[in-house]
C-alpha cells in the first residue's frame, strides 16, 4: 500500500525556495510525506519525509515499480 499526504509549512522567505515548495493542489507551501506499507498493515517498508510539494506522488519515491499479479482485483 502506498499512502502520500502533504503538511502545510511556513512560507519560505525566498522567491526561489518558495518556488520548490509551493503546491497548487492545496494553494500553499506544503511538504510531502510517503508511506510503504506491507498490505496487512503491520509493516511500514519504506517512509520518505519532507519532499517539496509539488511532486506527484508517484515521482516522490521513483524506485517502486508497481506489478499486480493476477489474483489482483482492481
């Protein structure tokens, strides 16, 4: 299971840094966080914290590469 949510953060004084942070998704400076987490829920793989907002979430951690088996039901 892959979960992704954004904190809202203080506004960066500087124009460039506040490029990097701002998410036009939520209109605000924001920081993004990543969770993996094994299907039943007991085991937190992966956690990447603090990305700039405006990733998307699957370009937040680039090294998962999604398979499905064929028991998957979407």
């Amino acid at each position: 299971m892959l979960y992704c949510y954004e904190q809202v953060r203080e506004r960066p004084g500087d124009n460039k840094e506040q490029e990097k942070y701002y998410s036009g998704e939520k209109c605000n400076h924001t920081l993004k966080y990543q969770m993996i987490i094994l299907p039943n829920g007991n085991d937190i793989v992966d956690v990447v914290a603090g990305e700039p907002g405006p990733k998307s979430d699957i370009t937040t951690h680039p090294r998962i590469s999604f398979t499905l088996s064929s028991k998957s039901k979407i």
